[in-house]
C-alpha cells in the first residue's frame, strides 16, 4: 500500500478504501468463500485480469500445500503435478461465461446477466466485485441486488462520482478521475494493490 500511494499519490484519499475492500476479500476466503468479478468493456478484461492475478502466482511461488503432496505420495506422476502446481484464492470473471451469457443474453434479458450469474454463482460467505467507471452500469448494478439478496458483500471500484455502485456497495473505492480511460488506468494498479496484498497475506511461506 505503500509502494502505491508513492508510485500514485493521487490515490492517497483512496487508501482507507483500498484496505477496508481488501479486508472484505480476505474475510470471504478465510470463511472458504470465492470472488465473482463482474465488468464490462474495458472493466470485462480488468475482470479476467484480476482472476489471473488470484487463481496462480502472481509475484509469489504459492507451492503446493502438504494435503495435496500427501494424497500424491503414491502417484507416479505425483512428483510431476506438485512441481507444477500453484495454490490459488478462487475467482471467477462472469464476463468469461460466454456459454451461458449467449445463450441468456438472446433467451431472457441482457441487463439481469450478471444478476443471473451471481445468483446462480453465489453463496453467502462469497463477495462480488463490480467494476465500473461510471458506477452506474445497470446489469452490475441488478447483479449487486441481488448479491445482498443473497447474503454476499459486494465491493466496487470506480471513478470520481457519486453512483449508483457507490450508494449499493459495502466498500466503494472511487479513483479520482472521471473520464473512462483515465479511470481504468487508475484501477490497473489498485487491483493489482489488493492482489498483492492478498498473495503475501494467504501465502507467507513463499
């Protein structure tokens, strides 16, 4: 968080923020709970970005845990799997789901995708994260319905502005821009902040 606000001292009234929406994501892993990423635009590849920067190594090693080198013992390919595999904290980008979102864009309705997703996805101890520069994108904003309905947290990350996101959401973090690419450009490195901090406080071993 520090090496953040020096690198983007614009970001300094977003640090409380930043930490309470890392709080929240550290929370639901510690319950076994998972992320649901949801965006769209340039906020869809923010989404698929972020899910790469959890579900393997990002900075870190993040080596296998002894439960699974146990239950590979005796596999000859054991010794092969575990030199390979990383341990991840469980994400999943909804604008990814392109099986489900055609064939639910085309039958049903296009703004209640993400709220679909999140209902079929979520469980209590999950969190959804929406991205939005405006913070008023309507299928994020259904999806944060009925992520509450649900009894799931949900946090967002957008630009300047008061919104809709920011009135829904437990945690807001609103960067200090109001044009969309210079929004984004601000989120790159805070989400890469909350990965960071998510890797060194999940996988301290390494």
């Amino acid at each position: 968080m520090k090496e953040l606000i020096t690198r983007y001292p614009v970001l300094t009234p977003c640090a409380a923020d930043i930490e309470a929406l890392i709080t929240t994501l550290e929370t639901s892993f510690r319950a076994g709970g998972k992320l649901l990423v949801c965006g769209n635009g340039g906020s869809a590849s923010d989404c698929e970005h972020i899910v790469g920067e959890l579900m393997k190594s990002f900075v870190l090693t993040r080596r296998p845990d002894n439960t699974l080198a146990a239950a590979l013992a005796d596999d000859e390919e054991g010794g092969y799997i575990l030199e390979h595999l990383q341990q991840g904290l469980p994400a999943i980008s909804l604008p990814s789901q392109i099986g489900v979102a055609t064939a639910f864009v085309n039958d049903v309705a296009a703004d209640t995708l993400y709220a679909q997703l999140t209902y079929a996805y979520g469980r209590p101890e999950d969190v959804l994260w929406c991205l939005s520069t405006s913070g008023n994108s309507r299928n994020a904003v259904l999806a944060a319905k009925v992520a509450h309905a649900k009894g799931m947290k949900v946090v967002a990350l957008t630009g300047a502005k008061e919104s809709k996101l920011s009135a829904l959401a437990d945690v807001t973090v609103r960067v200090p821009e109001t044009e969309t690419f210079k929004v984004q450009e601000l989120h790159l490195p805070v989400y890469h902040t909350v990965c960071l901090t998510l890797e060194r406080t999940f996988f301290p071993e390494d």
